[in-house]
C-alpha cells in the first residue's frame, strides 16, 4: 500500500512539474479536447492574449479569445484547432484595437489507445521580428532607389560630358574654320 502511495505522489508531483514548465514558457499554449473546449491555457497565452487563464479554461475556442464567429480570423483559428498543422505570420487583432502577428503550431494530442483526445496549439510572437524585416524591407527598397538614382545621374554626366567634348571638338573645327577665312581670304 506504500508503494502505490509513494507512486502515486511521485506521478502526481511529475504532472505538477511538467504543467509548471508548459506555464512558464514564454509562448502562448492552449489546448482544447476533442469538443473545442479549453483544458490549459498558459501564463504564456495570458500575456499575448490579454484573457486570464480563469476567464478561459472550460470555454469554446472562439469565446476563450473574445471572438465572434465573423470576426476575421476566426475560421482561421478554428480550423487550427481541428487539424494540426502551421500557420505563419498571421495577423491576429484583438478587441480594444491590439494587434500580433504570430506563428501558430498545431498538434494533435491522442490518448493511450490513440484515439484523438484534442489540440494544442503553441503560438510565437512574432510581431518584432515581423517589424524588423519590414523595416529592412523599406531600407533595401530606398537604398536600390538610391543606386537606381546615382546610376542614372552617373549615365546623365556621362551622356553631358560627351555631347560637351563634341561641342569643344565642333566648336574648335568652328573657329579653325573661321581662323582659314581670315588668313586665306
């Protein structure tokens, strides 16, 4: 009896430590059981969403997010809920006006027997990165106009140079011309 005892808070404090690793992970994790209801939602999804863990848990998918089901993203986020899969650099708004693009991966949790038992979804903040490389995007995008415009100025000083070196050889042939009337006239 002892033994089971001991097993069994052995077990129970190792399910105690993995859920206290999977709150403290900085992305977002939700996972919904096969009916789309909310079983964990961590620290994680409470900051990048703006919903406590409480206000979540036992709730639909499109509830625990604060969506209505015409809300633009919420077909997108049903069907990830049903299916595994990836989502890159979405574009999710939330109510208030707050936005995040965020990358989103989708698993399938199966029980013992293998039957699916539901989904867990991990989304990344990617909205930094997302910033940054559009802000590298438009620099890049400057910096070849500024090449495309000094290249263009340097063939504009090019094409005047030659046109002025054959107005001073015209220009010189003129005035040898002129000089062969005055002496030979």
């Amino acid at each position: 009896m002892h033994a089971v005892r001991s097993a069994q808070r052995r077990a129970e404090a190792q399910l105690r430590y993995q859920a206290w690793l999977l709150d403290n992970v900085s992305d977002a994790i939700v996972v919904v059981d096969s009916a789309g209801v909310v079983t964990f939602w961590n620290r994680g999804a409470e900051a990048m969403f703006g919903v406590a863990q409480d206000a979540a848990l036992g709730k639909r998918v499109l509830e625990a997010f604060g969506l209505q089901p015409d809300a633009p993203w919420a077909h997108t986020m049903e069907q990830l809920f049903r299916t595994a899969g990836a989502i890159e650099e979405v574009q999710l708004h939330f109510p208030g006006g707050k936005s995040r693009w965020v990358d989103a991966r989708a698993s399938v949790l199966h029980h013992e027997g293998g039957r699916p038992a539901g989904h867990m979804v991990v989304f990344r903040d990617v909205t930094e990165r997302k910033t940054l490389t559009e802000k590298v995007q438009a620099a890049q995008s400057r910096l070849f106009e500024a090449a495309r415009m000094a290249a263009i100025g340097e063939l504009a000083s090019s094409v005047a140079h030659q046109i002025n070196n054959t107005f001073a050889v015209a220009e010189q042939a003129i005035h040898s011309m002129d000089g062969k009337d005055e002496c030979g006239g």
